[in-house]
C-alpha cells in the first residue's frame, strides 16, 4: 500500500506529531493534504490538516457506516467515529 490508496474514507496512522500512533479516518484529500477526524481530539467540526506522508494507510472499511457516509459527502457524528475507530482497534487487536 502506498500514498495513492490514501482517499477518502480511509484508516490511517499518523507517523510525525503530537499525534504520532493515533488513528484517524481520513475526511477528505486536498493536494498532499487529508483532513484527518478521530471524533475525540479532532471532531468532525475541527479535522486535522496533515500531509499525506506524514500518515500511513492501515485499511479502507467499505462494510463500515462511517465509510460509507464519507464517501457519499454525508458528514458522520462524532459518536460514529468513535465507534467505528474502536471496532477496528478491536477487530485488529484480535487478528494479532
């Protein structure tokens, strides 16, 4: 996988910041921008900007609701994000 599978609806991990480790859906892409939304820290309201590189892409969740509404231009809510981000935590833990 690498930055071209990085769209819309994705799961990412950010690599540099403060947030470094933390997971995010990405918002939306603008040039070598994602707009980055945990529902926690950085709400749907207030996404993050974040260069492309500085993020690693983990998955694309089509079964997922919240991918599904990025991905039709529906803003999801906070709970939502939350929601989907600690099911994939867990779905992925376990798979370990």
């Amino acid at each position: 996988m690498d930055i071209t599978d990085i769209g819309k609806g994705s799961i990412v991990q950010s690599l540099a910041g403060r947030d470094k480790g933390h997971i995010f859906f990405v918002l939306d892409t603008v040039g070598d921008y994602a707009l980055l939304v945990d529902g926690k820290i950085r709400r749907i309201e207030n996404p993050k900007n974040k260069k492309i590189k500085h993020v690693r892409f983990i998955a694309k969740r089509e079964d997922m609701r919240v991918y599904s509404k990025i991905s039709a231009g529906i803003r999801p809510d906070n709970a939502e994000i939350r929601k989907a981000i600690a099911l994939f935590a867990n779905t992925d833990n376990e798979s370990s």
